[in-house]
C-alpha cells in the first residue's frame, strides 16, 4: 500500500503484542491466531463479533495489564480487517482501541506502541503520508517525555522505530510554515504526555450503569485529545474561581455528518473529556463524555434528543460537579473548546477528519464544492445601526442572498445560508451548520462602525493570534462577539488575551494560513469590484481577531466587514442596490479564484 512504502510498515504492524500466560480465554486465543497474517479470516460478521467480545472483556477486566492486551488484539484484529475490506468503520474502531490502550498504559513502552500504531492507521485511513508524518511526529513528542527522558531514544524500540519511520518519511515533511505550526502541537503534546503520566494511575471498573453520572470515570483529557487525534482545551485550574458553577442551558445542532453541543454557564470552570466505546451486549452507543468541575445543572432536562450524528444528550450529578454525555450513532472525530465571555464548553463531533488535503491539484485547482455563507446578526440582535436607522442585520442578509444564486448558477456550488430569514442565530451554532454541512469555505458578512462613525472602507478579518497593540481588532471583536449586540458586556482586551490563548490551544495555525489565503482574495476582489464604480473606497487591511463565529470551523473562514454603516457615506452607499451586488460580486469572484488555485 502507499503508506507502507512510504512509512515502512510492513507486515510488523499486525503482530500481535505478547499476551501474558494469565489470558487464555478463546477468544483471546481465536483472535491470536487470526493475526497470524497467512491465516484466512473468516465472515466479517464473526471477526466483527470477536473484537466487540474481546473489547467487552477488556472493558471488565479494568486498566490493568489484561484489560489492555485485550484491548490491543481487539484493535489489531479491526487493523487487520480494516487492510483487507477497505472499510474506514474498522479503521475508527481500531484508532479508538489504540487510544484506549494507550491511555491505560501510560508513560510504559506499551503505549508508545499503541500510540505508533494508532498513528500509522490514522495515515493510512486518510490516505495520505503526510498525515502519518503528522501523526509520528506527535506520538514520539508526546512518549519521549516519559521513554525518552529515563532511557533516550536509543533505549526505546518504539521510539527508535518512530524516529526511523519519520527519517524515511522526510519527502512528507510538511511545509516550513506548517511545521512550525506542527512543532508547537509537538510541544503541548510533550506536556500532556509528561502531565497524563504524572496523574496515570489504575482506573475502577466501568459500571454497567448506562446513567450519566455511572459512565466511567475519564482519562486525563490532554491525553486523550492527543491520542485520538482530537483537540480538548480547557481553562487553566489558575485560571478560573473556586465558587459553585450552573448549568444554564444546553443547545445543540445536529445532522447525518455531525453536531454540537453547547453548555452554557454560570462562571468559567475547567472540564476534563472522555470517551467510551460501543458496548453491543449491553446495547450502548459509543459515548463522549465532558465533566464540569463544581458544576449543578439543577433546573436543566436531564435528557434532549438530538438525531442524526447524535442520538441524544445526557446530563447527571457527580459528586465534584456534572456529566454531561453524548450518545453518538458512530465513531467520530471530537473536538471540545470553551468559549469565554459568557462562558460555554463547546462539544463538536463530525464525521470529517480534521486532517484534510485540501491543497491544489496537479492542474492547480482545489475542490471546492460547498460554501456557507453567514449573514451578521438577525432577529432581535440588529448588529450596528447606521445615522439614518440603516440596520446591519438587513444588508448583511441581502448580501447573502445575492452571493447564493452566484455560486450556485455560475460556480455549481453547493451554498448554505446560515440564516436565510431574520431570525436570531447564536454565534457557535453559525459555525456548527458549516461544520455539519461539511463546507470546504465559510464567509460571514458584517458592516463595521466606528466609535466616531469617521472611519470608511472594507476590512477583512481572519481568526488568529491578534497583532493589535492598540486594541482596535479587539473592539471591533468585541462588538460582533457581544451577546445580541451589547457590546458594553464584554472587555475587548481581556477577551482578546483569552481568545489568544484559545487560539494556540486549539492547534489553528495551519487553518490560519489558509484562511488569511482566503481573506487576501477576497479582500482584494472587493476592492476591484468597488473601486472602478467608488474610487474613493479606503483600504482599511486584513487584520486578525477572536471572532467567536470562527472558532471552531473545521475549514477555511473569513469575516468581511463590507463597510461602515457608522460613517454617513459609507451607509448611503450600503443602502444601494448597486453597492451590495458589487460586494456579492466580490464574495463570488474570490470564492471562484480560491477553487481555480490562485
């Protein structure tokens, strides 16, 4: 296969880790000997039952040795399934059984194995090298605090073999901005490596309670976001109070393709994730779980229905606080943030990896077949008003509609409106509908304004660590961030610091660069659309901000700000007909010279 010649890796892969004598059952026996790669697997259906029996049995046996070299046979009889049928259902399985095998060894040889294990298949399963690079790379930074440190590389085969691996896999080094971006994830990884091994411990058996405050117990979160190739960022311990916290409320959005959850807060607290696999003999759904320190949700539903990629949210009591758990239809890929001012923990699942190449082809185009198109503000939140009463949520709506028809007439494009009507739509579920509708570009429409409503022009704004020493970005964020336009709730530099940090944390650096690519093209468009018509339309840049409705979009996304609806010439000129199909035209063209790989 390509990753094998690529990566090297053999037939090594599917050997079977050394089960101790103390395991003898037959399905332990059954599953050894269908590892032996010259032995014919039998139906699928009965490999299938084998590692659900096998995964069950680890399950009951605990963290301890047992548990997790039936854990392992489990996953390298999906692996081994999953390189014969070709069917990514038996790939997700066996990354899963790896992570959860790693986690229950942690800081011992045996995880480094699981974890390079996991990471080839991950490779492999996108099918890409260079996604296998990426994912050796953060394996070996996140083992090499615990192996390395005692013994070097030389005293670790696993680690050994990684550094070889990756030595021959240089053709799929990333890009030197990319590997920056790589390096930094290759650093937080090495401190949640050494962190998850200061706290390993072995963990109680998971009861067969279905209830929410009965799951088993979680793993460290930064060590499971790292082995499952999923992002968990929570609040420092230093960072928040020490008082009790409410639930307030739980949103959620969900489709075939994914969802999110939204729990809103009383006060910033930090939260630790887990998972658990499907459990077909006591018939339960696979299952992520976040729970909220010092947390009530007295007064909440302790149970909403979603459908699709989430069947359903469970809330319970804890005695340090509250689970909150999602009952998903299949493995997917999990990402779980905040979101401060006010506070929210963000649950995002999908069924798109987040590792994507979404660069040009040999002939230099993208695929390109799906744009969401956010219309600022909405309903009872009216964005920023102009001197004569001009309301934002009203050209920004307009816009939309004309952008529409463009792509999808001209460009045979796929395009979701993230509101079509003037209806209120909470800023983290914009992103959510993109997220689920699997868009490969996100644009929101705003209108600026200014304090002293003299300030003109079209701004383009992507979400990134801010280089805004005077605070203007971080105003601007401020206001589209407010809670239904009250921008006087929010202090622009702390959120900007926080929203800084989250930004780090959740690894975007590479999202980033293309979606500043993006914002050039657009704001470049714009500015050819306007000028021949507004010769005096001011170039007021692309800068960079914490806009909440970018965070957490799976793909490129930009907020353009069309205008100041602030600034007398600016709002007549927005009142026109003429002025918004030129910004549409704008929207359009840069939309079709990011698919052509310009």
């Amino acid at each position: 296969m390509l990753l094998a010649a690529a990566i090297g890796c053999g037939t090594e892969r599917t050997t079977p880790a050394p089960t101790p004598a103390t395991i003898g059952t037959a399905n332990a026996e059954a599953a050894r000997s269908l590892l032996d790669p010259t032995t014919a697997l039998p139906p699928r259906a009965e490999v299938v039952s084998l590692t659900d029996a096998l995964a069950v049995a680890a399950a009951q046996s605990g963290r301890g040795a047992e548990g997790a070299t039936l854990t392992r046979l489990a996953a390298d009889l999906r692996a081994r399934l999953f390189r014969i049928d070709h069917a990514d259902g038996d790939a997700r399985e066996a990354i899963e059984l790896y992570g959860a095998e790693a986690r229950s060894r942690l800081g011992s040889e045996e995880a480094c194995e699981a974890d390079r294990r996991r990471a080839l298949l991950a490779g492999e399963l996108a099918g890409d090298p260079a996604a296998s690079f990426r994912e050796l790379f953060l394996a070996e930074r996140r083992h090499s605090a615990a192996l390395g440190a005692s013994s070097g590389h030389a005293g670790s085969r696993c680690l050994a073999t990684i550094a070889d691996a990756l030595s021959r896999a240089g053709a799929y080094r990333p890009t030197i901005v990319a590997m920056r971006a790589l390096e930094r994830d290759g650093a937080a990884a090495a401190e949640s490596g050494t962190r998850a091994a200061a706290v390993a411990g072995p963990a109680p058996t998971p009861p067969a309670s279905a209830s929410p405050e009965q799951d088993a117990p979680p793993a460290a979160s930064a060590a499971l976001a790292d082995a499952t190739r999923n992002v968990v960022v929570s609040p420092r311990e230093d960072a928040v109070g020490k008082g009790p916290v409410k639930v307030l409320s739980v949103e959620r959005f969900g489709s075939e393709k994914g969802a999110r959850v939204v729990i809103n807060l009383s006060a910033p607290t930090t939260f630790q994730v887990g998972t658990l696999g499907a459990d077909q003999a006591k018939g339960k759904d696979a299952r992520v779980f976040v729970d909220l320190a010092r947390a009530s949700a007295k007064g909440v539903a302790h149970e909403f229905e979603v459908g699709g990629a989430v069947r359903r949210v469970r809330i319970g009591a804890r005695e340090d606080g509250t689970r909150v758990v999602l009952d998903l239809a299949a493995a997917l890929y999990r990402r779980v943030f905040y979101l401060p001012d006010p506070f929210r923990v963000v649950i995002d699942v999908s069924t798109r990896p987040p590792v994507r190449d979404e660069g040009p082809d040999k002939a230099g185009h993208r695929t390109l077949g799906r744009v969401a198109i956010d219309a600022g503000h909405g309903g009872v939140d009216d964005g920023a008003v102009g001197p004569t009463g001009l309301r934002e949520k009203d050209i920004t709506l307009d816009i939309a509609h004309r952008v529409a028809p463009l792509l999808s007439h001209e460009l045979h494009m796929e395009t979701l409106l993230t509101r079509d009507t003037d209806t209120y739509v909470p800023l983290e579920l914009r992103t959510a509908r993109a997220n689920a509708f699997h868009a490969d570009l996100f644009v929101s429409v705003h209108c600026n304004a200014s304090e002293n409503g003299q300030a003109r022009g079209v701004q383009t704004f992507v979400f990134d660590r801010s280089r805004d020493p005077e605070g203007v970005e971080a105003r601007v964020a401020a206001r589209e961030n407010a809670p239904r336009g009250r921008p006087a709730a929010i202090d622009a530099r702390a959120l900007d610091d926080q929203m800084a940090s989250l930004f780090t944390n959740l690894g975007g650096a590479d999202m980033a660069a293309k979606s500043r690519h993006v914002a050039e093209l657009l704001h470049r468009s714009a500015l050819a659309s306007l000028t021949p018509r507004y010769p005096d339309t001011k170039d007021q840049g692309i800068r960079t901000a914490g806009f909440y409705v970018l965070v957490g979009a799976d793909m490129p996304a930009v907020l353009f700000e069309t205008s100041f609806i602030s600034n007398p010439e600016d709002e007549a000129r927005l009142s026109t007909a003429d002025f918004r199909q030129k910004l549409a035209d704008s929207i359009a063209n840069a939309i079709r010279a990011y698919r052509d790989g310009k």
